[in-house]
C-alpha cells in the first residue's frame, strides 16, 4: 500500500473513491492537463476518474506511487504527487524514477509542489534509490522552478520519455 506520508502544511496520502469529485475537479481543467502525457487531454467525466484511479491503485507501494496532496487546513485533495518509473518512449518502462506533481491552479503559488516534491524525495532516499528524475514540457516554468528549488539539476532537453520532447532534470542522493 501506498504509505501516508506528512510535512508541516500537507497530507500525502492514497487517492480515495470519495476523492472522486475532488480528482475530476483537478484533472478537468486544461491548465493542469496540457502538460501531462504525450497527447494532453482534460478529464471529461467518471470513466477518466475510474481509469486513473485504477492505475494509481495499481502501485502496490510503498517505494513507489501516486499520492492526494491535502493541505491540512483544507481537508481534501488539490492536486497529486508521484514516485514512479519513467516511461521510456518506447513504451518500455525504464530504470529511472521520476518525481512529479500535478496541483489544481487556484493554489499554485503556495509552495506545495515543492512542499510535496521535497517530502517525495526524502522518501525515495529512505526506500534506497540513488537518483531521482524530473520531466516537464518545455514551456512549463513553474514546474522548472519547483526542480530547481528542490536541487535538481537542468540536464537539458530528451526525448527519452513519454514520447515528447521535454526538459529533465536529476538530482542525487546525498
């Protein structure tokens, strides 16, 4: 199971059914969606709320996953955070973990993708892995920003993963 995991401000915890209303809010708007996957798309209904959670739920933990991030003040999910294997373009799943996080834009700006990022990071070097991976399209500053507030660093643009060219960064375990 994917283990709960905690900073002064958030929750990381599994993704719940009775997230469901809380996930298609997130994952509905195109802000959040353009950058995600090879062909961005928004989330339209259930059916695209069933799928993702099946496939969250397919992380069996607790190394790797997909949390809800959940401020502690407002009690339910404003986005997602990852720890996962990079998917090579190939379709192959490659050797390389990726840190990520998806956040809803009313709380951009708050600080919890580096918030959730940093706790994701600890908890990768606690489960032993030696380097951890970010991928962002180009155009995403913010998200560039977030990676290089965590430490990471810029290793320049690939198109090794997803299928699309994107900026990556890594960062090692001290």
């Amino acid at each position: 199971m994917v283990p709960e995991l905690e900073t002064p401000r958030l929750l990381l915890r599994p993704w719940r059914e009775s997230d469901a209303d809380a996930a298609l809010e997130i994952y509905s708007q195109w802000e959040v969606a353009r950058y995600l996957g090879a062909e961005p798309r928004a989330w339209t209904g259930s059916d695209d709320v069933r799928a993702a959670f099946t496939r969250w739920a397919s992380f069996e933990g607790p190394r790797y996953g997909v949390w809800a991030i959940v401020p502690h003040e407002v009690g339910r999910p404003v986005g997602s955070a990852l720890l996962k294997l990079l998917p090579y373009s190939s379709g192959e799943v490659s050797p390389d973990t990726e840190v990520g996080w998806h956040l809803r834009p009313e709380v951009w700006g708050r600080g919890y993708a580096t918030e959730a990022g940093g706790r994701l990071l600890a908890h990768a070097w606690e489960q032993g892995i030696d380097e951890v991976y970010a991928v962002t399209y180009p155009a995403n500053a913010a998200s560039q920003a977030v990676c290089q507030r965590l430490g990471m660093t810029r290793l320049g643009q690939t198109d090794r993963y997803y299928g699309v060219v994107c900026e990556l960064f890594r960062i090692a375990r001290s």
